[in-house]
C-alpha cells in the first residue's frame, strides 16, 4: 500500500526529490494525492517503514522504525519553510489545504 500510494505521488508530482529545493519553473502541486495532504510521499515511506518489521516478523526491528515519524515531521517542518520562501503559491495552498501528513489530524 506504501509503495502504491508513492508510485501515485511519484505520477503527480514530477518535482518530487530527496533534496529539499524549489527548482526553476515549479509549480504548486495540489490535485491527486496533494489535494488531501501537502505531503503525501512522506506518508507512504511512513507506511512502507513501518509496516516493514512487521510483514518481515521482526518485532524487534520495530523501535527503531518508530524513530522515523519523529524525523519525518522535523524534514516536513523545515520543507515547508523552503518551499514558503521560494514556491510562488504555496503559502494559499497551505491555508486551502490545512494538513501535513495524515488527514484530519496533521
């Protein structure tokens, strides 16, 4: 469902990266999965991660994949601050789009 969720994200949006920049000529993204999250990659490496040690039985694993969501929501906080100051649109989709990472909570 991760990996779904991703690849569908990966189609939406071409500017999707690692490294947390605005390139020359993006745009705001906010159809498919951008028009119910800002962040909808991050949600579903949360999913592929957390449910890894799961699917694999290694319950063991699981603490340190729970250090993930933590880390996730530092690197969202400071994207947005990126994309604040240098996307052209993004501070309207912020107020029309009011969550981060998981609908109707953050």
């Amino acid at each position: 469902m991760g990996y779904a969720w991703t690849f569908l994200v990966f189609r939406e949006n071409s500017y999707a990266l690692r490294i947390i920049e605005v390139e020359k000529g993006q745009q705001v993204i906010s159809t498919g999965p951008y028009s119910v999250i800002r962040h909808p990659m991050y949600l579903g490496v949360m999913i592929m991660f957390l449910a890894t040690p799961i699917a694999l039985g290694s319950y063991f694993a699981l603490p340190a994949f729970l250090l993930l969501p933590p880390l996730l929501v530092y690197r969202i906080l400071n994207e947005e601050v990126v994309l604040n100051r240098g996307l052209l649109g993004y501070g309207d989709y912020c107020k029309k789009n009011r969550y981060r990472l998981i609908p109707f909570v953050w």
